[in-house]
C-alpha cells in the first residue's frame, strides 16, 4: 500500500504541538487521512489537497496552496545574488599580475587574427623584447597596466569603449622567458590614441598558474560584450 506524507505547520500556543504530522492512505477506494474515520475517500491526492485548502476538515487548519514553486523563488534569489556579487564586482574591478611582452600596430587588423600577428612579432623579435610585470586591472571603467617598478612605463588606461577584443593565441604558443616554463600568452586589441581606425595589440603572458591567461580572457570580454551589465562565472574570481 502506497502512503503518503502531511507535514502541517500550525500557529497557535507556544506550548501547544505547531508541527503535526499526517500519514496519507491510498487504498482500494481511494486517498483519504489515516486513523480519521470521518474523512471522505477522494479519487486523487490532488482532490484530497484541494478540498483541504477550502476547509480544514479534520486538520487542525485548511491548507494553504502556494501560488508559485517555492524551488523557483530560491532559485530567483541565489541568480540575484549573483548578478549583484558580479555587479560589486565589476564595479570594484578585479586584478593581477601579468607579463607584459609588448605592443605591436596592426593598422586596422583586429579579432583572433591580430593577436596571432602581435604574438609572432613578439616572439620573433631579436633581441627579445624586454619583459616586466605589470598589475592588469579589469572593471567596468577599462584596463588600467601600472608598471610597479616603472621598468617600461607607470601607468597606462584603455577606456572600455577602447577595447575591441581579447584572446589567447590562437596557436597556442608559450612565454618560455623570465623563468617560465610554459606561460599562456595572451593579448587585448584596443583603438590607437587619437585614431579611430588603427588598432594596437597588447602582449601579455601568465605569471602565475594560480591566475590563469584564460580566466582574464573570459573577464576582459565579457566586459567588451556587456559592459555594466557582465554576468560571468564565479569560478573566475580568483584575480
């Protein structure tokens, strides 16, 4: 014999039982509470919760139908926490440290072809261009470099509304320089100052595995895609 549950929550005196318990029958001649004598059979578990929701009959009180799954208002809830976590975030913009490689002119060459040509002059560049790390900032405002020891320059911002794209290489090739051993190689193709149709991509590659090249990859254009308004994955909050 199939039974079901009734968890009923009841107000009333604090001393009195607020939490009853019910074992729902199905039987032969249909659902109905057990040990209640003068309930009525009903053909389903739905008629029997529906006639209960308008008088409580042998429960202490009728039942009250919610009128939305309560699943879909917690789940409602935690996708607003996470859109206003993602929101602060954005605000107050998130961080690292990068290699910066360099900077190369691509005219108006621009998407995963621009940042393939900026990594194959970078690398074929003898001598090697001089390295340093830099804190690469993302936020709603752009990406702000800042050369802490001022090795190449102290600070430079590329407004949002600059920034036209970021990849990694498409080729998948690696910064083996400054003691890495295989550092991801990525870049940001942004508007040249004072042109509105020339381009420059910025050379950068991992510096620490912890806070990988793809994780900023994915921030960078989610920004460039929906700027204020970015939804991303937490797993990347680890700038």
């Amino acid at each position: 014999m199939l039974c079901h549950f009734l968890c009923l929550c009841t107000v009333g005196d604090l001393s009195s039982e607020l939490v009853r318990h019910f074992l729902m029958e199905c039987t032969p001649k249909g659902v109905r509470l057990k040990g209640c004598p003068n309930e009525p059979y009903f053909g389903s578990l739905t008629a029997l919760v529906c006639q209960h929701s308008i008088t409580p009959m042998a429960l202490p009180c009728r039942l009250i139908i919610p009128k939305r799954d309560p699943l879909e208002e917690l789940n409602e809830s935690s996708s607003q926490t996470s859109t206003n976590s993602a929101a602060e975030l954005l605000k107050q913009g998130a961080a690292c440290n990068v290699w910066f490689l360099g900077s190369v002119d691509l005219e108006s060459l621009t998407g995963v072809q621009g940042v393939q040509k900026a990594t194959t002059v970078i690398l074929s560049m003898n001598p090697p261009p001089t390295s340093t790390v830099v804190h690469f900032k993302v936020s709603a405002q752009g990406i702000t470099l800042t050369d802490n020891q001022r090795k190449l320059f102290f600070r430079r911002h590329y407004a949002v509304n600059t920034v036209i794209f970021c990849a990694l290489d498409p080729q998948d090739r690696k910064w083996t320089r400054d003691g890495c051993t295989a550092a991801k190689i990525f870049g940001f193709i942004a508007r040249k100052s004072g042109s509105s149709t020339e381009n420059v991509c910025h050379v950068f590659a991992e510096h620490d595995p912890e806070q990988p090249a793809s994780a900023i990859v994915n921030f960078v254009s989610k920004i460039h895609r929906d700027g204020a308004k970015c939804h991303w994955d937490q797993e990347h909050l680890i700038f």
